[in-house]
C-alpha cells in the first residue's frame, strides 16, 4: 500500500482542446472506420483483425497511432503518432471518421482502465463499436458494445456501414452524453474539491 488515501474523479476533456472540434462525415468513396490508440495496443487490435480483413472492401480502415503489419495490406490510411498531447484531439478530429471502434482484450488491466477513448470518439459525434468491458459500461453509456468475437464485430460494422444515418444518429446522441457529463468545465467542483478539500 502506497498511500492510505485515494480520491477519485470522472475522466473529463479539457475544454479548450476538445470542445470546439468537429469531423465531418462522409467525406470518402466508402464509409470511414477507424481506431486510435498506441504501441501497447497489439492483443486488443487482433480482437477486431478478422473483421478489418472481411470488411476491407466495404469500408475505409484508417489507423491513428499503430498498425499491426497483418492487417496493414486492408487498411487505407495510416497516420503515425507524430503530433504531441495538445495536438492530439485535433488530429483525430482531422481523420474524418463515420464510425469508431474500441476493442479491448478482456483481463484485469483493461478491466481496470476508464471510458477516457468513448468520450474521444464521442464528442466528435463518431458513433462508436466497442468491446462489451466493465469500463465502457460506464454510466450506460450509449455506444454499440458487443463480444470479443469476429462475427459479432463483423456485422456490428456492417449494420452502421450500410445504414450511415442512422450510425450519425447515434453519434449525435454520444455527442450530446459526453457534453453533458464529461467537459471539464462542468466538473471543475469536483477536482477542487478531491484536490483542497481536508480528510474526512
């Protein structure tokens, strides 16, 4: 035991580099799908790689961050991570995407981790596939989560491809939830408080 105090607050998105971005939909020949994340990402991006290679000709596959070589050959875009922290929500607002995906193998460690890559996605308004994980259940939070399985991400993609306004809906909705609840300006009480606040 390191401390014998912990304090816990929501994940929140700065406002000055998230609130204003937007993406814009349907710039491409075919639907935009895409993934971001970094090199620590290889076991959670085999999750979804049979599916990026069955809907390779359905879809756009753009990869921010990391790109395993076997999928590379499916993939139409790549953009390494060559931008710094500020830069960063920007960039992924600049990708252009119609439909997110966030797979995560399922141990402690992921179990452990936070909703912090849904509200990315959704406050660009990108609807968003992801894996069915304790973090992402997150205050019933309105994405698409399914099982660890090929089939079941296969047409979960498919579905949002092949029908791009109701997928814009749902972004719209996951827009308006992460507005709502996760700016950091309305929840700066919050960080004071876990901040200034004596021990109880």
């Amino acid at each position: 035991e390191l401390t014998d105090e912990v304090r816990l607050v929501p994940n929140s998105l700065r406002d000055d580099l998230w609130a204003h971005l937007a993406s814009r939909r349907r710039t491409g020949k075919k639907p935009r799908v895409g993934w971001a994340g970094a090199q620590q990402h290889s076991g959670d991006l085999a999750i979804i790689a049979e599916a990026v290679k069955q809907t390779a000709d359905e879809v756009d596959w753009i990869f921010f961050g990391m790109c395993p070589e076997e999928i590379r050959p499916y993939v139409a875009e790549y953009h390494p991570f060559e931008v710094g922290v500020e830069a960063y929500p920007a960039k992924l607002a600049s990708l252009n995407l119609d439909l997110a995906v966030a797979p995560l193998e399922l141990h402690p460690f992921n179990e452990a981790k936070s909703n912090l890559r849904l509200l990315e996605y959704g406050i660009l308004g990108l609807p968003v596939i992801c894996t069915d994980i304790f973090p992402y259940r997150t205050d019933n939070a309105p994405v698409t989560r399914v099982a660890n399985e090929t089939d079941a991400w296969v047409q979960a993609i498919r579905e949002r491809a092949h029908d791009l306004d109701a997928a814009a809906r749902e972004g719209d909705i996951l827009e308006a939830w992460v507005r709502r609840h996760y700016l950091l300006s309305s929840r700066l009480n919050e960080w004071q408080a876990a901040l200034t606040d004596p021990r109880p």
